[in-house]
C-alpha cells in the first residue's frame, strides 16, 4: 500500500469537491426546497453557500444525505477545492 503525503491527498481530490451552491444548482433544487429537504432555513442555506457562516456538523451531515454526496466531497469553505457547476447558478 502506497503511503500519499498531505499534500498527494489534496490533488488527488482535484476536481472532487464540490460547492454547496453547485451542487445544489446540479440538482435542480431551489434555496427554498433545499433548505425544506435539509430541516434548516432557506437563509441559513444562503449564509452556508456564502460563506457567511459555517453548518454545525450535524448540519453538515444532513446536507451531505439530502444532497447524496459523501461529506468529504462537499465544499464548506471558500479556499477548499471547488467545482463549477455545469448549470447556471441561481
């Protein structure tokens, strides 16, 4: 088993991560359905997607499952990977 430094396990996610406004676009959800899926509210959503503020863990976790993605490939800081949406943000 090979042993990859800190820094092969960042690139090696390159192009993994995704943002929580991408992802959401992705799905065809809206601020409002998104938020009603997740148990928060459409401006806590906004806040996350902005940066403005961070998602507890229990959050966090309940994005990944409504979002059907792993926790780890979900972008919730603004200087971590991203990748773009293929879709037109809302």
């Amino acid at each position: 088993m090979v042993k990859l430094s800190l820094e092969e396990q960042k690139l090696s996610r390159i192009g993994s991560r995704v943002s929580l406004k991408a992802k959401r676009v992705d799905l065809n959800l809206t601020l409002e359905k998104a938020s009603k899926l997740i148990g928060i509210s459409k401006y806590s959503l906004y806040n996350y997607e902005h940066h403005r503020t961070s998602p507890s863990i229990e959050i966090a976790e309940k994005i990944a499952k409504a979002y059907h993605v792993e926790l780890d490939n979900i972008k919730f800081a603004p200087d971590d990977t991203e990748v773009v949406s293929s879709k037109k943000m809302k």
